[in-house]
C-alpha cells in the first residue's frame, strides 16, 4: 500500500507506517499553486485536489495496488487510523475501490446518507422522516437494525425458496428478500472478523472529509481523468462516485477519529 501522509508523525506513528509498503510525506504551501486551474473550486476545496493529484501521480508510477490519503495533523487520534492502515496493508481488499476512515458531520448530521432498504417495515426514514435519521447516532442504530434484519430476511428467503413450489411466489421472494443482498456483494464478513469489530459497515457512501480514505489504482486513475479539469472538489466526486453504485466502496459505521 502506498501511503500519502499529510502532516508531521512522531516516533509511535512511525512505528505503526514502518509496516506500510511504502510512506510519502507531502507538504504544501498555497502560494506554490496556479490558481487559474481551479477557478471552479473554493479557496478552501483547492489544496485537497492539489495535494490529491499529486499524490496519484506519484502512486501510478509505483507498484502498489493501493493509496491510503491521510492528513495526520488534521485527526485527534492519529494512532488508531495508522493501526487500521496497517491491519489494511496485509489484507487483500480487492474488489474494493474506496473505503472511507474518518469522516465529519455538521451539527451531528450526516451530509448524504444512504438508505438501502425499500421494505416500509424498516425503512425508519419513511417513518419519522429523513432528516432525523441523517443525525449520525440515528442513523448508526437503524443501520446496524436493518443489516441484521437483512441477514434474518436472507436466511428465510433461502428457506423458503427450497420448500415453496410455485414458481411464481418463488420470484416475490427473490424480488423482496434476496435481491436486497446484492448491494452487499464485498465480503463484509472477511473484513468485520480482520478488524475485530460488530458493527456493519456502510456501501456506496463517501461522508464530509477528506482526512483519511483508501482507493484502488484503477478507482484513483478514474478519478483524475473525469475531473480534469477540476470541477468538483475532491470530497463532492468521492461522494457521488460511491452514490452511483458503479464502484465497491464502503465507509466506517463510526468515524475512526474525529477532526481538530
């Protein structure tokens, strides 16, 4: 895994990136930048791309499958996302294109969330309304509620599929119950049991911040040549990208660390 970090580390981070194949320090001063080239991005969305494609050039002409974005000075617990950047760094994770580590909400609330269910029963949203399923701590329980749901929905649905001999009952089934699974196709259960963690994680989102996310080469080269040029700052693309279905990404249920 090649590592972009962004920030000063001290000898216990070190340790911990000594395990990652390959670490790069980058720095950036804003007077370095032709801001001509982004006159479609804010003053403050600018340096996130700059220091984005920098690091992608730098990462393609290497040999690794993976970039891991960090901005070590911006996270008040720097230590527990390099100790998941080295657990990452052992794991093979293809199919994965993106996988979010830390992420922000304002006033509690999430930026975009994703709603997967279209079952009425759980669909917690349709019921008291989105926007108080958007604040982080709501929507964190419906989730972990809803995937164990799904989990129940899929083992009833292999059940009855076997003993219900009517082929056309045989297709409401498919179409309720495990045709809802197939937004789950990553081996979740490979990467809970690596992490050590109960928690399902969250497919298809991208949440506010920038400050520490893995993506696949192919995911990263992608990125570069759509957007070029710029925009759309770096956190606007990384979220409608995952939004659209058409990559494997995946996001922390909880943000590893939170932001200074």
């Amino acid at each position: 895994m090649y590592v972009g970090v962004i920030g000063e580390r001290d000898t216990s981070m070190q340790k911990l990136l000594n395990n990652c194949d390959e670490v790069v320090n980058y720095g950036l001063q804003i007077n370095e930048i032709q801001t001509e080239s982004y006159k479609f991005l804010s003053a403050q969305e600018v340096p996130d791309w700059h220091l984005f494609t920098q690091m992608v050039e730098d990462f393609l002409r290497s040999n690794h499958d993976y970039l891991a974005f960090v901005k070590i000075s911006s996270l008040s617990n720097p230590i527990k996302v390099l100790s998941i950047l080295k657990k990452l760094s052992k794991l093979d994770l293809d199919p994965l294109d993106l996988f979010q580590l830390v992420y922000v909400t304002k006033f509690g609330k999430l930026l975009r969330p994703v709603f997967y269910s279209h079952n009425p029963l759980i669909d917690l949203g349709k019921v008291i309304g989105r926007n108080i399923v958007a604040y982080d701590v709501v929507y964190r329980n419906w989730t972990t509620f809803t995937r164990k749901i799904f989990l129940i929905q899929k083992q009833l649905s292999h059940v009855f599929y076997r003993v219900v001999p009517n082929s056309f009952f045989k297709k409401i089934l498919t179409r309720l119950f495990i045709s809802q699974q197939s937004i789950f196709s990553f081996n979740e259960k490979k990467l809970r049991l690596f992490f050590n963690v109960k928690s399902p994680f969250v497919y298809h989102s991208f949440e506010r911040g920038t400050f520490a996310f893995i993506i696949s080469r192919r995911f990263a080269r992608a990125l570069v040549s759509i957007n070029t040029p710029p925009l759309l700052s770096l956190n606007d693309l990384l979220s409608r990208t995952a939004r659209t279905q058409n990559i494997v990404s995946l996001r922390l249920l909880k943000s590893a660390s939170k932001v200074k």
